[in-house]
C-alpha cells in the first residue's frame, strides 16, 4: 500500500514538474525580442524624423509585425 502512494506522488510530481514547464521560455523570449524591435524602431523613428511618439510607435508596430508572437486564448 505503502509502495503504491509513493509511485502515484512520484507520477503526479512528475507530470506538475513537465506540464507546468515547456513553452512559456520560447513565449517570453519572442516577446522580448518584439518588445526590443518595438523600442529600437521607436526610438529610431523619433531619432531620425522628429515625429511624435504616437506616430513612431505606429510605425514600429508596422516594421515589428513579423515577430509579433501568436497569441493563444
């Protein structure tokens, strides 16, 4: 009986550990990698052109848009 509780808390140990790790590494490391273009073209934009920041933001949201990371609901 003993032996028993011991492998169920063993395999529900072991599918908590598996299950609640996984894809949230490669989520945030898109994420930063959109976040850093985001502010890089931002920052670029009102270097370069003078513009307002509403106006450099839209604009490195549109130059930023192919490593924007998938949403899942």
């Amino acid at each position: 009986m003993r032996a028993n509780r011991l492998v169920l808390l063993a395999l529900i140990t072991g599918l908590m550990v598996t299950g609640c790790s996984g894809d949230k590494d490669t989520e945030s490391a898109e994420l930063a990698k959109y976040k850093n273009c985001l502010e890089t073209e931002t920052s670029k934009l009102l270097d370069e052109t003078g513009s307002n920041f509403e106006y450099a933001k839209e604009q490195a949201v549109q130059l930023c848009a192919q490593l924007e990371p998938a949403t899942t609901p």
